[in-house]
C-alpha cells in the first residue's frame, strides 16, 4: 500500500467544502472544488515533515441525502 493521507471531504453548509483527515488531527477548508487539491496540498505539507509526508493524498467526498419515507 502507498504512503497516503485520506480526507473525508463534505459540502458546507455555507457553501464550499470541509476537509478532514482520517486518523490525524487534520481539517480545513475551501471555498470551491477548484482550489481544494491545492488547500489539502498546504495542509499537509504544514501538518507532517519531509520524513513522515505522505506520497498521496486521497479525496473521500461524502454526500448525504434525506428522503422521505
């Protein structure tokens, strides 16, 4: 298995996405799906050092939806 870091990815309520890091103490935000690699590139690259940087990151989006029964 790679070296990876998953984010479980969520639409905000305010609009723009939520990002958090299974297993470690990582969370941000972005106002688009444009700039979201690019948030989670910064995140991760400020959270671990060159040592112990994961190679990959992975992007779990996570959509719920409530319907009527």
């Amino acid at each position: 298995m790679r070296n990876e870091i998953i984010f479980t990815i969520t639409e905000s309520y305010d609009g723009g996405y939520e990002a958090a890091a299974v297993g470690h103490s990582i969370y941000t935000q972005s106002e688009n799906a444009n700039e979201l690699a690019a948030v989670l590139r910064d995140a991760v690259k400020c959270h671990f050092n060159e040592n112990n940087m994961p190679t990959t990151i992975r992007m779990h989006f996570v959509k719920d939806e409530v319907i009527a029964v």
